[in-house]
C-alpha cells in the first residue's frame, strides 16, 4: 500500500515526507523536500490572494472615476441616485465594492506580508525546539 502512495507522489511531483532534513542556508533551518514544498503552496497562495485584491482595489477604483464623470456629466452629486457600476448599489455609502477595496487595501498594506514573515518565525521556533 505504502509503495502505491509513493509512485503517486512521485508522478505529482510531491516530494515524500520520509526524507531526510536539508539545510537551508538562508534562514539556517532544516527542513525536509516535503515541508519546503508545503511552505511553497502556502506562500503562493497567499500571493494569488494579494493579487486578487488589488485587481478588486482596481476595478473599485475604475468604477468610482466611471461614476464621477458621469455624475459630472449629468450634474449629479457622488451619493445621489445613481447606480454602483460594480455592486449596483443606490448611495456610494453603502457600495459593497467600494467598502470591501478600502478594507482589503487596509489589510494588504497591514498583515499580507507579516503572516508569512510569522509563519517563517513560528517555524524557526518549532525546528530549534527539535
């Protein structure tokens, strides 16, 4: 059973989790393939989350300049009642899109890079305990 799980992880490119300890020079740490190859996924997903909240941050934002010149354009003030372009929402106040980019471009300038410099700490702590 063993040797079935391992020619699978071997056609996926997952490295075993039996293998001995590499040192990495970097951060003077010994992991295994199996843990770097971990830290990896884990790292470019929160990439690909970053990522996703600046093209909503930008989409917000394209929104807001559509929305001004065309309240320029007719007269209308922001918080009149024209549409959101993104969540169709009546009064800019209560716009989904635009709440949710102001929050994620709080929380991306804020914890996007500190978790993983965490998870790097948290990790260092757990291989010196070894």
């Amino acid at each position: 059973m063993k040797e079935t799980k391992d020619v699978i992880q071997k056609n996926k490119g997952i490295p075993d989790k039996y293998e001995p300890m590499i040192k990495i020079h970097k951060y003077d740490v010994k992991m295994t393939r199996f843990q770097l190859w971990e830290r990896a996924k884990k790292i470019k997903r929160t990439i690909a989350f970053i990522k996703k909240f600046e093209e909503n941050i930008a989409t917000a934002e394209k929104s807001i300049e559509k929305t001004k010149e065309r309240n320029q354009k007719t007269g209308h003030e922001i918080n009149s009642s024209e549409y959101c372009i993104l969540c169709y929402e009546k009064s800019f106040r209560n716009c989904k899109a635009i709440i949710e980019a102001t929050e994620m471009k709080k929380a991306k300038e804020v914890d996007s890079w500190s978790k993983v410099y965490d998870r790097d700490q948290e990790t260092r702590e757990l291989v010196k305990l070894r």
